[in-house]
C-alpha cells in the first residue's frame, strides 16, 4: 500500500466529513463542458438533481472522435474535467464496479469487495481477467499507475492525501457519493460521469419495473415486515429505512418492523442481547462481513434470547450475503436482493 492511511483513519476522517458533504447531495452535475453528453431531454425530467438540469450540457455539440473533454461537478461540488468517453476506467468501490458493469463496459481496475480481500462473489464472473489494484477505498498508487486510467471513480473517498496522488495519476479522479446519497442517485452521477446517463436512467427504470412486479408476486407475504440486520462481533446492526437493501425491500412494497422505522442510510450500534427484540420481525434477513462477525451469529443462536424471536421461531429467517446487503449497493446488487427476497417469500 503506497497510501499510508489505515482503513480507521478513513472511516473516522470519513465521518467527521459526512455533514460537510450532506450538501453536495446532487453528487455529479452535468457540465458545460467542450462537449456534451449524447443523453436527449432535460436530466430532471428523468429523476436526477434538478440542479442538474440548468447546467445540463444536453444541447452542447457531440464530443469529437479525437477525444473532446467534459466538465462535471462532482459529489463534493468539485469541477472534474473529464474524458467525453472515457476508456481505461478505474473503480475504488464495488458500488462504482456495480455500476460501470450495468452499464456495459469493462473497467481497467478494480478493487476488492466490502470485507473481502477478492471481488464481491455476485461479481466474480463479470470481472475474472481485470486487475486488482487495491482493496476497498485503499488503493495502491502503483496498480493503479499500471492501470493507466483516464477516469477514477473514487467512490465515497474522503481522505485527501489519497485524493491528491489520485489526480497527480490522472487529474480525472471523481468521488461519485456524498455520505447522504442513495445508490440510484451515485448511480445516475456515475451514468453521467461515463457520457451514459440516458442508458442509466433506463436501467433505474428496468429495476423500478422488476422490485414493484416481484414485491407484488409473493402471495401472502405482501407487504411484510422485514428486518435487516447485520451481525458484528460485537452484536447486531439493524439498517436504517434509507440504507441501500431497505430500500429495495420498500420497493417490492414490504415494510420495516416498528422498532426499525427510521429514517437514515446507516445502521444502528451493535445491540445488546438485552435490546435483541429490536430486530425481529415478520422475515429476518440476517448477514455478516467478517469470520468473527459469523461466529458471534453462531453463538448466539443457541442463547434463550435469540430462539424466543418471533422470526426465529416461525422459522422466517434468511442469511444473505453481507457483501452485498451491507453495501452502499447499485443496480447489480439490487438485483441480487430482489432475488433474496423473492426466494425466500415467494416460497412460503
């Protein structure tokens, strides 16, 4: 690792920036640069920020097959300047992985998964051949210098020490999340970003379709409340209602458990046994990211207060993969989660 950041100082430097990046919330803006996106019509018109559309670059000239250049803002309100089609692109997250491969194309670099030293495994077979240049939000300067990237797609990247060997790399570094963002929002930022936001609006369309048809395909769990919860060392984490899996449960029209109607996009200390009914449910779907994580879930399904939980008893609950419903997620991972959800209450 050429970066000498540890993974605590980026969560903590992550965090002590999180309000100052709530307000570039719109994350990447179109911009007016020389030359345009080949998307028709107004950006507001298809969801994204409304601050989008009066810098939108719609109506500028194509961008030239010599190589023109384009200007976004991106999630910390920085102008970028761009490639207008960029073709050596390198991922730090596996949100911006997820989306580069909805999206079609074939990033250069990548790195590791959420908690994993490998890709994310519902990936795995789209990304076999591409090198590795790090592991989350932890890259290595010289993988990816080897990369030989025209755009870096930072993620949610906080730490400017990284952020500056990034541009010195290639100045065409954006961070694509604000900590408050949803995944369709970043998605729809990283769809602009690679001069394919109509496409992306598209596919956001195609998922709204599939969550609404499958939430209304699962009989008599319709409308069911679902707990999500991740399982730490230290105990459970239940997702708050804007956090990334949550929101494709709501929607497939589900609900969450009282206890677990808040708003938000994070999720809750680790609880105590004494506070465990704070995750139950009419489904629990339950994940980890860590081998210590899953042994504290062992453990603990033999405790009195694990098996007197009204999921655990009715025998309604599920363990899915962390990687994936603990992520920040995109189109890819939504599907993964529809996917869950479906199987496991479509079939009761």
């Amino acid at each position: 690792m050429s970066t000498a950041q540890s993974p605590l100082h980026l969560v903590r430097h992550r965090a002590v920036q999180a309000l100052a990046a709530t307000g570039a919330a719109t994350l990447l803006l179109v911009g007016c640069g020389s030359s345009g996106s080949s998307d028709k019509g107004s950006s507001a018109d298809k969801g994204t920020p409304s601050t989008a559309a009066s810098s939108s670059a719609a109506g500028a000239p194509a961008a030239d097959a010599a190589g023109g250049k384009r200007t976004v803002k991106d999630a910390t309100g920085t102008a970028v300047e761009i490639p207008a089609e960029p073709k050596r692109i390198v991922t730090l997250t596996q949100e911006d992985l997820d989306a580069v491969l909805a999206l079609g194309l074939k990033p250069a670099g990548i790195t590791n998964g959420q908690g994993l030293n490998e890709p994310p495994a519902y990936l795995k077979d789209k990304v076999q051949g591409i090198p590795v240049v790090g592991n989350l939000l932890q890259p290595v300067m010289d993988k990816v210098i080897a990369a030989k990237p025209d755009l870096i797609l930072a993620g949610d990247m906080q730490d400017q020490q990284v952020l500056k060997q990034l541009r010195e790399i290639t100045p065409a570094t954006v961070v694509t999340m604000a900590p408050t963002d949803d995944w369709k929002l970043s998605f729809r930022g990283i769809g602009n970003a690679v001069n394919k936001l109509e496409q992306a609006n598209k596919v956001i369309a195609d998922y709204d379709a599939k969550a609404a048809k499958a939430g209304g395909e699962l009989g008599e769990n319709k409308g069911k409340a679902v707990s999500i919860v991740r399982w730490n060392p230290t105990g459970p984490s239940w997702m708050e209602k804007k956090q990334f899996a949550s929101g494709v449960a709501l929607d497939m029209g589900l609900t969450r458990p009282q206890a677990q109607d808040k708003d938000g996009n994070a999720h809750t200390p680790a609880l105590s046994l004494e506070k465990i009914n704070e995750i139950d449910g009419d489904w629990l779907f339950l994940s980890t990211l860590t081998d210590d994580g899953k042994a504290a879930l062992k453990d603990v399904q033999s405790k009195p207060a694990y098996q007197e939980l009204g999921a655990v008893k009715n025998n309604h609950t599920v363990t899915v993969d962390g990687s994936v419903w603990s992520t920040r997620g995109g189109p890819l991972a939504a599907d993964v989660v529809i996917g869950d959800i479906s199987k496991a209450l479509a079939a009761k």
